[in-house]
C-alpha cells in the first residue's frame, strides 16, 4: 500500500467527520427552544440606611399566663424594640438644595378584625393581639405613618413597644406568631 491508499483512508475518515458535524449540527438547531431574562429593580434615595440587625428582629414574649394578659399586669406584656438608622446623610444625592428632616414609619400586618389595630396572631393561642405604640405610649394605625421623627446626621435611633392587649375574658393557651412589616418614609 503506497501513498494513494493513505489519501484514500484520509478522505474517508475528513468524509465521514464532515457527515456526523454536520448531523449534530443540525440536531442542535432542531432542539433549541426560546426564553428570555427578565430584570426588574427600583433605585431610591434613602439618607439613611437600616442597620442590618434591625432589619428582621426578634420579639420573644415568654410564658405568660391568662390571667396576665386579662389583668394587663404581667411584666412580659410589654416589649421594647427599635429600629436604627446610620449613615445618615440628610443632603438628597439626587436633588441639589433638598435635604430631608425627619422619616415616618408605616408598620403593616394582619389586623384582628377591621375597624381594629391590633396585630392578628396566628398559632394556637387566641383571644388577643398586640397594640405597637410608640416610645410615649401614642397608638400607632396599622398602614399608617407615625408621626415624625426628626432626623440628624449620622446615627438616629427609633424607639417603640409592642403590648399584647386582650380582646375578651376568653384567653386560649399555646403558642403564637405574628409577623408586622415596616417602611421608612423620609421627609
């Protein structure tokens, strides 16, 4: 077998490579499927930022009796939380001559009933809610800002208390949840 013969084995085998990328290539044409990625995002100016920890926070009521809550005079009735603000820049980034004063909190969660601004609970407990009010004891509206806090550079720090408030004599034991979430306004 001389030369001739090995062009004929190269000729076969460049054949044969040609045939098969070919057929693959049309196989991954005859598969593909369209899609698409949606983006969405929203920028904001905000002057202060939310300290990270406060961004989800923890209130752990304990045991209490039901007697307690309808007397009102346990001392685990009453929590204190806060929610921090740092970095706070009050000159708008966005607006030349702006520069914000203060930031309302709007709280939202499931009421009790309507007509009623107590947060829902959930879990096997029944027969109350909780009232959140502000440092002094002023009602706070669910879906509604509170009134304004003033607001200076660097760190700001808002006070607030969640209460649990009985709706009737009828007081169920076992455990409860509730979930409120909240937004800053900045004025």
């Amino acid at each position: 077998m001389g030369r001739g013969n090995m062009s004929l084995r190269k000729w076969i085998c460049y054949s044969l490579f040609y045939i098969a990328g070919g057929t693959a290539q049309a196989d991954e044409v005859k598969y593909s499927t369209p899609g698409e990625v949606m983006v969405k995002g929203e920028i904001i100016e905000a002057p202060c930022e939310i300290v990270y920890q406060d961004r989800e926070q923890w209130i752990e009521f304990g045991q209490i009796t039901a007697q307690e809550i309808i007397s009102g005079s346990g001392n685990n009735l009453t929590h204190y939380f806060h929610i921090q603000l740092t970095g706070c820049s009050l000159q708008s980034q966005i607006y030349p001559g702006v520069f914000y004063r203060s930031a309302k909190v709007i709280f939202n969660s499931d009421k009790v009933r309507e007509g009623n601004d107590l947060i829902g609970i959930t879990g096997d407990a029944k027969g109350f809610g909780i009232r959140l009010s502000d440092r002094d004891g002023k009602r706070l509206r669910l879906g509604e800002p509170t009134s304004e806090f003033s607001l200076s550079e660097g760190v700001n720090t808002l006070y607030f208390k969640a209460t649990i408030v009985p709706l009737n004599n009828n007081i169920i034991s076992g455990e409860f949840y509730a979930t409120v979430r909240f937004f800053m306004d900045y004025l």
